[in-house]
C-alpha cells in the first residue's frame, strides 16, 4: 500500500492510494463520510422567536451549521460515562444566540452564535440564518454534541469524499497516425498530438469516457483505455469542522478498530 | 438563563395589552379594554420549547 500526495491543504487532499482493492478504498471513503464524528447542534432551547421563521425551522437552519470540532476534548454522548439525558461537560457544549432588530432590519448570521467553549464556534461567521424585521427577536440556548454522518447528515465532516480508478492509456505508435480525432473528442484535454503521434498529455484528468477510443478510426482502434482497479485517485474535501488530514487518519482508525473487533468476534466463535 | 414565570395570556392584536384568561371570562364583551378592537391573540406561553436540529 502506498499513498502519494497530489494536494494537501487544511481543508481539501488529493492524493493516490495505489496496491489496495476496491473493498478497502471503499471502506475508508464510506467511513470517512458517516462515521468519523465531527460537532453539530442538537438540541435547541427556545426562549423567544418572533421573527418569520417557525422554532422548528431555525432549529433545523442551525443543526446544518458546520462547528470546529476539537474530537480530543470531547466524547460521543452515546460513550460518556456521564450516562445522563442533558449531558455533562464532555459530551456537549452549550451556546446562546441572542439577536434582536433594535432599529431597522437585521440578519441573524452564524457569528453571532457564541458557545462556552470558545474553541467551539462555526466554521465560518458569515452563514445567515435568518432576517429580522424592526422588533423582532431572536433568543435561544444551544447544545452542540459529537455525532457521525450515520445519524444525521449534519455531522458528515466531509463535503466531498470520492475516488476514480487510475488511468491507464496505451497508444500504439505503429498503427495512430496522429489524426487528432481523439484529442478533439476528449472532454478532459488529456491527450495532444506531438510530432505526428498522439500523447497523453495530463493523465490524471481522464474520466475513462472512452470517447477517444469511440472516435478513433483505426480497426482495432490506436488507443486503449483502461482503469487500474488496485489505485485509486482520491479527492476529499472538509466541511472546515476538522482539518482534513484528521479526517482520514481516524477513518484510518476506525477501520483498523473494525477489522480488530472482526477478528476478535471470530476467536470467540472459536 | 432562566424561565419566566406568568400565566397563559391573551393579547390585544392592536395595542399589545395582555389579558389572562380569567380577566376575559370576566368581561361583559370579547374586546380590549384599551383600545376597543376586537381581535385577541393567545401570546407565546412562557414555557422554553425544545427543539431536535434535526
């Protein structure tokens, strides 16, 4: 198994997982996507709404908000030994919004949501969540938990998790006579004609459309395309909740902690 | 935070002025005794309402 890093930032990776099968690419893109936990509201105390929007729909508005998540500070609430309905200081933080149109409209923004815990806080101030008319207000008391996509769609701490098959292109340079049809047909600009041949100009672009294999009028066709299923190309991009590189390494955990609680089940069995 | 702690009211769509229930049983007629309109809204009970972001 190897990986190679195309891009890395805080929050987008792009990199190549070459020598594994399918099944286990899958795996880590599945448990990336619904099982790493990451920090979203969940319980919504509302003291007073007069703006237009119901308590349930705001509720909803904020439960969508995506938090910072600090995983090492805190626990799921189905794991903390508190074991209690309202939680205790490690398995949720509490947060208040409090806005009110004094003079003229206003929007209530995702800034002005403050929490205990000032580590916790959105990943971006600017979200709106709702426009207040003069006289209305807003005011309500949070609780913002650990949960994984698998409950709700909130707690998905990627954007983006995805993979294609490596390319793999093949030109026979006796036969291609470098008409151009291919490069012309290609959607992604992969391939160029150089000195009376086809090339492969930017690999990692093909979609395996097959289209320059299609056009090609060469009987068999000049080009061969074919997708590698043991490397996979790899783009995952973070909501901004976790760094992304934390999201793929307690992915990584998490399968590890599956594949052990697997074999631990089978010794069992005996 | 805390609640607030007031009886279920009624209210004057016009002028704002609350009523309890009790004080509208009593009255002759059903409309505000500030203002005379006769439209009468119940106000937000003072209970905190939760709600599943869900």
């Amino acid at each position: 198994m190897e990986i190679k890093i195309l891009e890395l930032t805080e929050n987008k990776a792009k990199f190549i997982l070459s020598d594994v099968t399918p099944a286990f690419a899958n795996a880590l893109r599945r448990i990336a996507i619904s099982e790493v936990p990451s920090m979203a509201i969940d319980d919504v105390f509302v003291y007073e709404n007069t703006s237009v929007l119901t308590d349930e729909m705001i509720a909803h508005r904020l439960g969508l908000i995506p938090l910072k998540t600090d995983l090492d500070s805190y626990v799921l609430p189905e794991k903390c030994s508190c074991k209690s309905e309202m939680g205790c200081n490690r398995c949720r933080v509490i947060g208040s919004l409090n806005v009110e149109a004094e003079d003229g409209r206003k929007t209530v923004y995702s800034g002005d949501l403050k929490f205990e815990d000032p580590e916790v806080k959105p990943v971006t101030d600017k979200i709106p969540i709702v426009k207040l008319e003069a006289g209305q207000r807003l005011k309500l008391e949070v609780h913002a938990k650990l949960g994984t996509g698998k409950q709700h769609a909130k707690w998905q701490p990627v954007s983006t998790c995805a993979y294609k098959y490596m390319p793999t292109i093949e030109v026979n340079k006796r036969v291609c006579d470098g008409c151009g049809r291919c490069v012309e047909a290609c959607p992604k600009k992969v391939l160029n004609v150089e000195k009376e041949k086809v090339v492969v100009v930017d690999l990692l672009s093909c979609t395996l459309c097959m289209e320059c294999v299609k056009v090609c009028p060469k009987e068999p066709p000049a080009i061969k395309v074919k997708g590698d299923d043991k490397t996979f190309i790899f783009t995952v991009e973070s909501t901004g909740c976790l760094p992304v590189k934390r999201i793929l390494v307690e992915a990584a955990k998490i399968l590890k902690d599956k594949g052990e609680e697997l074999s631990r089940q089978i010794k069992e069995l005996g | 935070m805390k609640t607030l702690a007031a009886k279920i009211e009624y209210q004057c769509v016009k002028c704002g002025k609350k009523f309890t229930y009790e004080e509208l049983s009593m009255m002759p007629e059903f409309k505000c005794s500030e203002c005379g309109y006769r439209v009468l809204k119940k106000a937000r009970p003072p209970i905190v309402k939760h709600v599943k972001a869900r």
